[in-house]
DNA sequence: AGGTTATATGAAAACGTTTTCAGTCATCGC
DNA sequence: GCGATGACTGAAAACGTTTTCATATAACCT
C-alpha cells in the first residue's frame, strides 16, 4: 500500500542500501543517486521517521516541559528553542505541566520512552529534587528555574539581581514600606524574594512578603486582600507576569490610583505592559536568549556528555514606567 | 545496555507476546500479569515508542500547525488542543509557519513522515488551495481559516457577522467615518472584512478598508500611516489581536484619545484588553472550545473516514468597552 | 604486473516492538 | 468419555529503515 524504500530501490533499480545512502550523506556515485532521485519523486516516496528513528537509534527529537505555555514567558522561549530545534532538523514536543509534580513526573516518564535526544524543562521545586535524586537517561537543561546546583546545566536570570533591583528603584524613588508578592512553586518566585528582602535589609527596611500561587486569579484575589488591609503597603513587587497583572486588576477594582496610591513593579516586558496606564515598570527578560543558549547548552551537553555542570546566568533589563514614579 | 521487552520477558520468564500483552490490553491471567508488572518494576522496562509506533503503525501523533505561537489567539487554541490529545494518550507536534507557504509546505511534509494520525491546521489562503489540489494522506481539520468549502473539516469562527456587529456597534453609537485594517493573508480576515463592508454598505456608509501584514510592527506603521491623514477616520475596525494593538499604539503615539479622536474595535479577548483605558472593545472568540472541537473533528473523521466533510462555525462574544463609546 | 588501497555497491542483519499463527490445556455439552 | 470450544501462551514473522559486512571494480604504487 504505502511506498517504502524497497519501492523505491526496485524502481531505481539499485538496492535499499543505496537508496538509504543516497538519501542521507553517503558515499554514492552520481548517476546512481540522480536514478534514486529520479525514483523517489516518481514513487511520491516518503521516509517513515518512526522506522528511521527506531534503526539508527536517534530520535531528533527534543522535550520542552513548561508550566504553562499561555505564560507569555514560555510561550516566547517556546518559539525560541523550536526556532532552534527546527534548524537542526529536530522535533520539539512541547509538555505543560501546570505546576503540577504528578505531570512534570508523567511527562518525564514520556521523554524517557521517546527516547528523546534531551530535554528543556522549568521544573517546580519538587520535580528538580527529584531530577537530582535520579538523573533520567537524557541530558536536561533546566530554564528559569535552576533547582539546587551542580546537577544539571541550567539557563536562568540573575534573580536576586532584579529582585534587589527594583527594591533599589523603589527606595530611589522615596517608597518605603515595599510589600513583595511571590509564586509558591519555582525556586524563581524564591529567589527573586530573597534578592528582595536582602535588599529591603540593606535598605533598613522591614520586608514584607506573601507567596500566592502562581496565576492570574489567584494573585489577583490575595493582592486584592493585602491592599484592603488598613496597613497596605506603599508599593508591591510581583515575582511574574501573571503576579503583576492580578495585582494591577486588584488595584483598578479597589479603585486605587498606580501609582499614586500603590506603586507596582514585576518581572516580564510583556506587549500590554507599556500600554496600561501609566505604564508599568517590570525587569524585561531575554526570552529569546534564554531559549537559544537553553538549545546550546543541551547539544554541547550532547556533544561532551561529561563535560562538567554549567549555568548561565543572564541579566535582566530593568525597564522603568510610571507605576513607579513618585509623586 | 538499554532494557528491552526480551530482557523484561526472561526475568519474568514469559516470552516476549506475553510481556506485550500484558503492558498492552490482551488476554493474560492474572498471576502472569502480576510477574510481568514485577518484571519491569525490577528492571526499570521503558516501552520503546519509536518501536512501538513501527510495527502498530499507529504513530498516536498530531500535528499542530500555526502561524504563531505567540499570536495569544494561537497559544490558548493550542494549548485546549494539546489537553485534549494528551487526554487520549496523543503526542503533539507543534510547528509555526510564520505565514509562509514554503514552511507551510516543509511542515506537511514532515507530518507525512511522521506518519502522523492528523493534523490541525491555520494555512495561509495559498496552503488552503494547495491543500485542496492535493489532499494529503492523514486527515486534517482546518481551524481558525477554512479556506475554499468542501475540502476539509473545520471549524471557524462566524467572521462576516462579526465583522458586521462591530460595525453595526460602531454605527449605534454615531460614528459613519469607519475604516477597516485587515491581515493580508488569511481568509479568515478577508471574511471579516466582508462582513464589515456588507455592514457599511447595508447603512449606506462609504467603507475604506487597508490591508496589511498581521502583526503588531506593521500594523501601528500602516494605522500610524493612516491616522496621520487629514481625513483619517473617526473609528477603525481591527481584524486581530496583534492589529489592535499596533492601532491602539499608533494612536498613542499621535497623541490622539480613544475614543474621543479615533474608537477602536477588533478582535481577540486577550487579557490586557481590559486594562488598557479605556478598555477596548472586542469580539471575543471561543478558544477553548476551537480547540476541544478542532479534536473532536480530527477523531470523528479519523473514525469514519468517509462522511461527508463538516464546518464547525461558532459564533463570536462582542464585548463592548469603551473604546468605542460616543462623546 | 602484482599486490595494495580506495570506492561503490548489494545481501543480510539489526533496531524493539506487536501481531499472527499454531499450539496447549482445561472445560463443556452430550 | 470424547470431540468441540475457549482461554492463554510462545515461536516467529513483520514493521521500514540504517548499518554492517563482504565483494567487486577501479585506481594506485613500486
């Protein structure tokens, strides 16, 4: 029914093995591989990747294990390292796990039986434990998340950096009694508190900071509750994307002026950012960088499997808008 | 070194079939049913898929096809898409043309070498005909663009009418000098600006529509473009997310109000589109359910091969904001 | 010229499963 | 008590490639 290469062999005239050769680099006289060309379009020949990928044992395929690929963050890194995997001729299959260790391990078990070449992963806190615990029989570099050190090569932005960062713009600017709102999951969320309360600290200042799941509605509702409170805080740092806009939700709800009556500051340059007034001030992370140096250290990774643990860690940008300005 | 079926078979003394029959659904008592699962606990047994999908011939593959992850339109449908195959144990390749009909050609391609079970599908206007001059050999479900009827299953949103109710909208609340900026290479755009010059014409107003590449730099060029003339218009309809948000920038830049210099109306209920003063108004598309129904499709089609081809058309939310509130 | 090396090709093995086919054993109906 | 039926099981074939291995021919070197 279905065309295959010995189709295509008789049609040439020649063997399978020289029609396998013709195809891929090996050594075959011209006038043979014209033939076999000749053949395949004749045949409407198309090669079954399951087959190939089952003989020479390299499925071209890498992992992409996200949390959310409605994140814009991942969503931007996603088209990154597919970007990336497609120019060398690799397939991506994209995972969301939705923070959830029971997925994260489902999908782990997934790759393993793909026989993946590698894999990019943000994992939750638990899932990078346990990926240290026992390390899969593929490469891993982890993104956004680094997880303990020294287990895997990983890509993530200097986050204590940023998180100090806008701690240090928002004193600059006359705020404070800074409150911090952070995702509960990621050793992201964790390390971004820690850059802000040693900030806060080095500033003299009492930190005050929650953890909240990491999306949109939920942040929104604890936000909504903290600036209820008689004793909110003057401005908040939000730990993401979705943080940011669920506090910005609740601030329009209670009717709070940005930043007059709350200053706002978070993470991810995403489009709408500069378009909500009065423009929000958040650190801008390379998305595109992180996707492509992810996809270098994993094919260095596979090149020299022995090589020892990298990490790359990339500064953010730090954009400033008017949720911030005083006065 | 690495584990396979026949070393699972001889630790729990069985052959091959039965280990097979046993991970798989097959008759298998009990008691042996229970050495096997021994079996690959003790030896860490992980199913080979590559293997598996060759012999089955049943790659339990989708293809995704669209023209941009990031376009948020695409990142919800395909995330509802990507739960719903894993839900029946699918895997999902997920691949961005950017619009171009070569990638859209390289990426059939290699969904017929994947041997793929099907395929989900945005094409460009020039994919659909090619599309439908040679239908390929896995079924396929179009979503977001039909295309030319007849060939394929889709599902879509009712484009003319909601391109009509914006400008029905927009008349309702006074305006007459209402233009439309539309993509150039979908017919999904193409439909929605039918739908808004059977509108205009239908209140005897003159309709002035421009097309452009859709995506967001482009678009606040050629509305930045437009907006600069002296007879701009008082409204503009908008036939995606990322062209409303090119128009809502182009108009900041002016420095003219919405919607007091210029109302704006568009597409795609994204997140931000209600933060953004004065909120825009939108037609709000049923991503989810693209999604669910687009799979549902797929499987049906998959199950019977021959019913007559179906178009799944779901009627688009208006959502009124004020962007286009008079005075 | 004669042997050595390089190059191109084909036959057949191999990749790791699922599935066919044939068989074993127990149970059943009469 | 005996053929028929049914439920499990194992041996081996099959899926469609790539890769080894052997061979033939051509090219090269002394």
């Amino acid at each position: 029914m279905t065309v295959g290469i010995r189709d295509v062999a008789r049609a040439a005239g020649v063997s399978t093995a020289t029609v396998s050769r013709a195809l891929g680099r090996g050594p075959v006289s011209d006038a043979l591989r014209e033939q076999v060309e000749a053949a395949v379009r004749a045949t409407g020949y198309r090669p079954n990747l399951s087959a190939r990928r089952l003989r020479s044992q390299a499925a071209q395929t890498i992992g992409l294990i996200v949390a959310d690929i409605r994140n814009p963050f991942f969503t931007a890194v996603s088209r990154a390292v597919e970007d990336a995997a497609f120019a060398k001729g690799m397939r991506v299959i994209l995972c969301n796990t939705d923070e959830d260790p029971a997925r994260e391990a489902m999908y782990l078990r997934l790759m393993e039986e793909e026989r993946v070449t590698g894999v990019i992963f943000a994992p939750t806190g638990a899932a990078a434990d346990s990926l240290r615990a026992e390390p899969p029989a593929f490469p891993v570099v982890l993104i956004d998340r680094a997880g303990p050190p020294g287990a895997h090569d990983s890509v993530v932005l200097d986050n204590p950096a940023a998180g100090a960062g806008l701690v240090d713009h928002l004193v600059g600017q006359g705020f404070s009694r800074i409150g911090g709102l952070f995702g509960s999951t990621s050793s992201t969320a964790r390390e971004r508190r820690a850059g802000y309360e040693a900030a806060m600290a080095r500033h003299g200042l009492e930190p005050s900071s929650r953890t909240v799941a990491p999306n949109a509605a939920t942040a929104e509702a604890a936000a909504a509750r903290w600036l209820a409170e008689s004793d909110r805080p003057e401005a908040l740092v939000l730990s993401n994307g979705l943080i940011l806009m669920g506090a910005l939700r609740a601030a329009r709800t209670l009717g709070l002026r940005v930043p007059g009556d709350v200053a706002l500051a978070g993470f991810d340059n995403e489009p709408w950012t500069d378009l909500v007034e009065p423009g929000l001030t958040v650190v801008e992370q390379p998305v595109d960088e992180i996707g492509a140096q992810a996809m270098r250290l994993l094919f260095e990774r596979i090149a020299q499997p022995d090589q020892p643990v990298r990490k790359v860690v990339l500064s953010g940008r730090t954009v400033l808008r008017g949720s911030t300005r005083r006065g």
